[in-house]
C-alpha cells in the first residue's frame, strides 16, 4: 500500500488557500480514478483506491496544517506502511508558481506541516513540492499562503492539478523525472537542468610568426635591440667590443 497525504486545512474557510494545495491536488487523484468516497477516520479523511496496479490510500488530515502528522501517524501505524512508501504533498514558498519538484527526505524548511510529518512518520518520505511563489518579505508570508489563489492562479493551477491527476502513474511508480516533465509541459514551467561550470575564457592566441619560420628562426630575424650611445653603459660595451690590433 502507498500513502498519498495532501496538507492543508479543514473546512469551507481554508479551501482556496495557497495553503491547501496539497488537498487540492489529492482531491484532484480522487476524482480522476475509482476510489471510494471519503471517510472519516484517524483525525482526518481517508479514501481507498488502486492506481497501477498498487493499493493507494489517500489522507487528508483534519488537525490543521500543524498537526498533520498526528493523523498521517496514525494511518501509517494502522496500515503498516513504512515511511519510504508515503508520499506528501504540500506548498513550497521557494518554488515559483506552477513549478513542482519531488525530493525523498531532507528538512522541513520552516514548513510546520512538514515538521509534524517528521516527528510523527520519520522523515524519509517522498515529497511533492507544489510551488506558491513567495511574497518577498518575512511579514507577508502569513498572510500569502493563508490567502486563497487569485483568479489569475487558476491559468497555471488548474493546469498543474490535472496533470498530477493525468500522470498519478508515474508518480506511484516513481518514475520521477517523466512525472515532472509532464507537469512541465502543463503549466509551461521550465524544466530545471543540473547546474553546468561556465565555460573558461579562452587564452588570447599568441601572435604568430612568419610562416614556415622555427620560434629560433624568429627570434634571429627580429630587430636587434638598441644600445646606447653615451654614458657610462655606452663606455663598457664599446671596451668590450672594441677590435684588438
């Protein structure tokens, strides 16, 4: 059996939240495959279903955002399903809007319902991160992510919600790089590419010499240098070099 835990929070005035992502797209594989209607059990919302061949349950947990792992917690012990086979989904204020990215483990990044998940469940499961772009300062963070999605957000988020629906496959079988690209294609968002070392500025070629010529050769044709005439300098050189008779 796989987990599919959405975040978010319960109830009618939550429901458009940025917040709620990760319910909307569970709701979303809910509707696009056979699964039962939902029920209410382990603080929050469960349902059965199969997808590619695998059992599937999806949980909505009805603790609020902060204590999503007590009912994620609880399904997991009940079912006996190990952390590596739950996979959550949930908003990331570090992605741009639209963008996804799946990643196993790591940390919470302040994000306190992933916070819950590890305390309760462990840490090594799967995540999907469903970007909500960030507001651009610490203050306004509240109030974006518990403010619902603007009209504007249904050209990319509908599209995005579809195509987890369309490509749950993949995501079950975690084929990974294929479901992103899927999503990539939806919504328009580019697909990120392993960070490449700039290229080194090439060395300024070395003026050459005349063709056909050795650099021994070169060096006897070029000028000789200029002595000096008077002083001291001119003095010595003119000893040295003077004829014997």
């Amino acid at each position: 059996m796989i987990i599919i835990a959405g975040l978010g929070n319960p109830g009618a005035k939550y429901a458009d939240n940025r917040h709620n992502i990760g319910f909307m797209a569970v709701d979303a594989i809910h509707r696009r495959y056979n699964f039962s209607g939902w029920s209410k059990k382990f603080k929050g919302e469960i349902s059965e279903g199969e997808i590619a061949g695998e059992k599937i349950l999806l949980v909505k947990p009805a603790t609020f955002m902060n204590l999503s792992g007590e009912s994620v917690g609880e399904v997991m012990r009940f079912y006996k399903v190990a952390v590596g086979d739950m996979i959550a989904i949930h908003d990331e204020l570090d992605l741009a809007e639209g963008r996804a990215r799946l990643k196993i483990g790591g940390g919470h990044g302040g994000h306190n319902g992933l916070k819950s998940l590890d305390a309760h469940c462990g840490r090594d499961y799967r995540r999907l991160r469903l970007g909500i772009g960030h507001p651009g300062s610490k203050e306004r963070v509240n109030g974006h992510v518990l403010g619902d999605f603007a009209k504007a957000d249904r050209e990319w988020l509908e599209p995005l919600l579809d195509a987890i629906a369309d490509n749950a496959e993949l995501l079950v079988k975690a084929q990974d790089s294929q479901f992103l690209n899927k999503l990539a294609l939806a919504t328009g968002a580019p697909v990120d590419e392993p960070a490449r070392k700039s290229p080194k500025a090439p060395k300024a070629p070395k003026a050459p010499g005349p063709a056909g010529q050795s650099h021994i050769r070169q060096a006897r044709n070029q000028a000789p240098p200029k002595l000096p005439a008077t002083g001291p300098m001119a003095e010595m050189l003119k000893r040295m070099f003077a004829k014997k008779d």
